[in-house]
C-alpha cells in the first residue's frame, strides 16, 4: 500500500441521492467516489486500527464486492461515513485539525434497532495499544525523535507517526507533550 498522508479539517455529509459529500475547509465539495484512493486508503486505515469491531463487520457485509478491491473499499468506507458523519456543520468538523473522527448523530429510520449499531454506526474505540504502539510509545516517552524510532525498530518514519497518531488517538491526547505527561502521569513502563 502507499504511503498515506494524515488528513484533517474535512466535513462529510450525506445527499438524499445517497452520495458522500466530502469538503476540507478552505475548498469546494467533491463527491466522494472510488477514485479518490488517498481519502478512501487513510479511512480504511483509522478504520482497521482504531475501530476493529466496525472494519469486521464492514468486511463481512461487503465481501461480495472483493473482486474489484477499489470499489469494495470504497463502499467499506462509504458506509462507514453515512453512518457516523452524515450531517452537514462547518463549526464542527468530521475530521478535526490534529485528524481525529468527531462522531455525530446521523438521523437514521432504523436508529435504536439497527443491528449494525454501536458497531458500525457510533462505533466503540478500541482504546488498548499494541506492542508495537507500546514500543514506539515508551521511546517517545524517553524524547526519542521519529527518525531514531524508526531505525531503533527497523520501521519506517511514517509508520511511526500511524502508531503516534493511533496513540494519540486510543488515548485522547492531541500532542506529543501530553502523550508524555500521560506515559508519566500512568507510570507507563
């Protein structure tokens, strides 16, 4: 997969045509469609990481479009954004500016009986860190920069900052300076 940028300051909203609008603050509405690989590529990823119960589910609900990978991730992360983003606020956006989800409450008729609900709709975080988050957070704890990280665990940079921003995100921090703070304020070994 390439490499995939963090994206922030975006609104979604839903059309009664059944379209996902996508607008990051300062440009125009686009639709969102299958060809728009680095917003569908980054969402798949918070997705995967940070909402393990949804991407399951929006796997197995959309198995049969596996033969065309495009338009089956696409229609993974069109459900997810109908679901938990469908409401047009420029005052708060879906993706804040440190590029963490703000969920809202889409209207739904099937709100209260969805059997998708508090999985893909308003989905539970999975708020426990992996090893390897554990491992690119204790040396960020001991002031290692991204780079020294990176060769220390024989990763990339940028997968370094996924694990920082998956962190940042299980944890509900939005820097590095509070991520420390909470690594010694928890006694984090």
């Amino acid at each position: 997969m390439a490499l995939i940028e963090k994206i922030s300051n975006i609104e979604f909203y839903n059309t009664p045509e059944g379209d996902v609008m996508m607008k990051e603050l300062g440009h125009s509405a686009v639709v969102l469609n299958e060809n728009n690989r680095p917003t569908i590529e980054y969402m798949l990823s918070i997705i995967r990481d940070r909402y393990p119960k949804a991407h399951a589910r929006l796997m197995k609900l959309y198995s049969a479009s596996t033969m065309n990978r495009w338009h089956y991730e696409f229609r993974v992360v069109h459900r997810f954004i109908r679901c938990n983003f469908g409401e047009y606020d420029q005052y708060n956006l879906d993706i804040n500016k440190d590029g963490q989800f703000v969920f809202e409450e889409v209207k739904c008729p099937l709100r209260g009986e969805c059997e998708h609900e508090g999985v893909i709709c308003r989905p539970e975080l999975d708020t426990a860190l992996t090893d390897r988050e554990m491992d690119v957070f204790r040396l960020i704890a001991s002031n290692f920069q991204t780079d020294d990280i990176a060769s220390e665990l024989h990763i990339s940079p940028y997968t370094v900052n996924r694990h920082r921003d998956n962190i940042k995100a299980k944890i509900k921090v939005r820097n590095v300076g509070e991520m420390i703070a909470y690594w010694h304020q928890n006694q984090m070994k």
